[in-house]
C-alpha cells in the first residue's frame, strides 16, 4: 500500500497559498476585458488587435505551462514559483507603459509566461501533501478562486477604468504580484520530497507526459477541466464585446453584471463543500455533468431566439459556471492522484489543456467574427464536448481496471 503523503503545510494554508496561486492567472487574464474597447480606440486600432492581446496572454501562459511543472519537480516548487512571479512583475509594468498594441501583444505574452505558475504550483503542492476527499476539500477552495478570479476581476477592472484609466488596471496586476510574492516567501514551505534534474531531460519528459495522454484515468478529468474551464477563458474575449457593444453597458455597468457570473460560482462551490462534508466528490459528478449540459442548451438557443440582453446572456453562463463547481474538485483530485511521482508535469498539463481550451475556443469565435455567433455555437459546444469525452474516456478507464 502507498504511504500517505507528508503534510508540510496545514490544509488551510495549503488551500490558501494554492487559491493566491492559482487566482493570478484568471485575475490577470480577465481584469482589463472591460478596458478592451477603450484599448480599441487609445491606440487608434481594431477589435482583432485587442482580442490579439488576450490570444497571446492565453499562448503564453499555455506553452508555459509545460515547461514550468517540471521545473518545479526539478529544482522545487518554491524557487521556481518566485522566479515566475518575477518574470509576472516584469511584464506588468511593461504592460502599464505599453506606448502601441504591438507592445502589448509582447508584454500579455511574457505576462502569461509569469502566471503560468500559479496554476500549475497550486495543484502539486496539494498532491504532494493530500490525497482522496481531504485533496478534493482543498481542491474546491482552489476550483472556487480559479473561476472567481475571471468572474470578480471585470468588476473591478470596471471600476478601476472608469475612475482612473487602462493603466491603473495593470497596476492592479502589479500590487497583487507583490502581495503574492511576499506570501509566497514567508508562508510556502517546500512540499517537493525528491527534486531532481532527472525531470528536464527531454526523453524523460516526452516519457511523462506521453503516459499522461495514454492514461485514459489522466485525460478523462483532464479534458472535462480543459473544456469548461477553457470556456470561462474564452467567455472572458466575447461577453464584454456582447454586453458592451451589443446590450449597451458601461465599462463600469459591464463589470457588475459579472457579479452574476461570479455569484453562481460561489453559490456553487459553497454548497458544493457542504455536500463533500458528507458525501464523496465523485457522486457530485452527475449532477454536474447535466447541468453543464442543459446550460449549454439554454445559451444556445436563447442566443439564437432572444434579443442580446443582461438575462439571456447571463442566465446561462450562471448555470454554466454553478454546475462547474459541482465537477472540479473530483476531476482536480482524480487528474492528480495517480502521478504523484511527476505531479508537476500532471499539473502542467492539465494547465495546458485549460488554457488551451480557451485558446482554442477564442481564435474559433475570432475566425467567425461575430462574438454573438461565437456566443451561440462555440461556447455552448466546448462543455458538451467535454462532457462526451469524460464518458467515453471513463468507460475505457472501467474496462482497463476490470481487465486488470
């Protein structure tokens, strides 16, 4: 039998160093969508131009992600967790000063760099330490600062724009990288047992990342994660374009409205820790699943049928994100549990496949051109699609553990 892994940290302060964590790449992707269309007219530029800024913020942060888990499996979790943030300093400041769009596009493609950290640091050092329901409790407290980070964040980049001006909005990004950096330094303990240089060689990680992607146990909850949290990301390049130029708010209006988002969430994951104080995480799955279903129906068909407005928008994605927190804290857990011996990479690529599906998501509906088309069919598509792989996959996973 596997020993239980060593607990360096305390359950609360495990989950809120892994909440800081992995808020900082949600915070900084969502909390200057309401400065977009500013960001249109200040530098004498289009639509595509500023969605680029978020395309190349996703990449970033995507590619990164497969480089910055094994780091931390190499050298340690949190050397390389202060090294990244650096680099997130960096290009904040770079992005206040942006003189052109180009520049911008740059500084958002090292400002993913830097994030990317947090994602991936913020599920090894639960692996390393916890395991089975205790993993998933944590888990839902980083689930619930993962999709609250891109659904708070307009409301206060709204604000934020609207007092003083876009560049204030990367300022924002700036004091919440120092705050972080510090609680990083005083209160993380290192949680890697065994670092090793072994973990970057090239054949070796080809190797892990390989078992990764044939483990149907690994890419079940992975692509379930990648799909619906990808679909938060690409959520974040349409709605302020739809409330803003279709419905008619303002920046600071918009922001607000994103309270809806950010409610359903909380709602969700509030009931969601109730549930898993009695009830295993795994028979929340179901429930999650269909919901995350008929959301997608409803944003589908009210899109098509209905005039662009706060409720039919909103209503829908409130449902999306309320059946997400119903998923997330099984699918963390069951991604991870079974690779504790290169949890980084594990963790790395489930990042990649998050932040990729909103990649992919965002230039789909950028290569439509219309974010209301986008908001009809390819949103409502990345859930289902999730979802149908999930069954799939776990129906391989229960003939491979039978055959076993």
């Amino acid at each position: 039998m596997t020993a239980a892994p060593a607990t360096l940290m305390s359950a609360r302060r495990t989950a809120l160093l892994g909440a800081g964590l992995v808020a900082v790449g949600p915070i900084s992707m969502a909390l200057y969508t309401p400065a977009m269309p500013a960001l249109v007219e200040f530098f004498g530029t289009t639509d595509g131009a500023v969605k680029l800024t978020l395309t190349s913020y996703f990449a970033g942060f995507a590619a990164t992600q497969l480089v910055c888990g094994p780091l931390t499996d190499a050298f340690g979790r949190k050397p390389v967790t202060i090294l990244f943030l650096g680099i997130y300093l960096i290009s904040s400041v770079l992005a206040t000063f942006s003189p052109t769009v180009e520049f911008m596009v740059a500084a958002r493609a090292l400002q993913g760099v830097g994030a990317a950290i947090g994602i991936s640091v913020s599920r090894a050092i639960v692996r390393d330490q916890f395991t089975g329901q205790a993993s998933a409790r944590i888990m839902n407290t980083i689930a619930m600062m993962l999709a609250l980070g891109p659904a708070i964040s307009p409301t206060i980049g709204g604000f934020v724009l609207e007092l003083f001006g876009w560049r204030e909005v990367f300022w924002c990004m700036v004091i919440y990288g120092v705050a972080l950096m510090v609680a990083v330094t005083v209160f993380q303990v290192e949680t890697n047992p065994s670092p090793g240089k072994h973990h970057l060689n090239p054949r070796q990680l080809a190797i892990n990342y390989t078992t990764l992607l044939k483990d149907p146990r690994f890419l079940a909850p992975a692509i379930l994660i990648g799909c619906g949290l990808g679909n938060i990301y690409a959520l974040a390049t349409v709605l302020p374009f739809v409330l803003i130029y279709e419905v008619g708010l303002s920046p600071s209006v918009f922001g607000l409205t994103m309270i809806l988002q950010s409610g359903s969430f909380i709602l969700g994951t509030v009931i969601t820790g109730q549930l898993l104080k009695v009830t295993d995480a795994h028979k929340l799955v179901p429930f999650g699943l269909a919901m995350l279903v008929v959301a997608s129906v409803l944003m589908c068909a009210m899109t098509l049928t209905q005039e662009p407005s706060v409720a039919s928008v909103m209503a829908p994605v409130g449902l999306f994100v309320f059946a997400l927190a119903f998923v997330l804290p099984a699918s963390f857990t069951d991604s991870m549990a079974p690779f504790p011996h290169i949890a980084g990479a594990a963790s790395s690529m489930l990042g990649f496949l998050q932040f990729g599906g909103g990649v992919a998501a965002s230039l789909i509906v950028a290569m439509v051109g219309d974010p209301v088309l986008g908001l009809a069919f390819v949103l409502p598509a990345m859930p289902v699609a999730g979802v149908v792989c999930y069954l799939l996959l776990r129906g391989q996973d229960t003939q491979h553990a039978a055959a076993e």
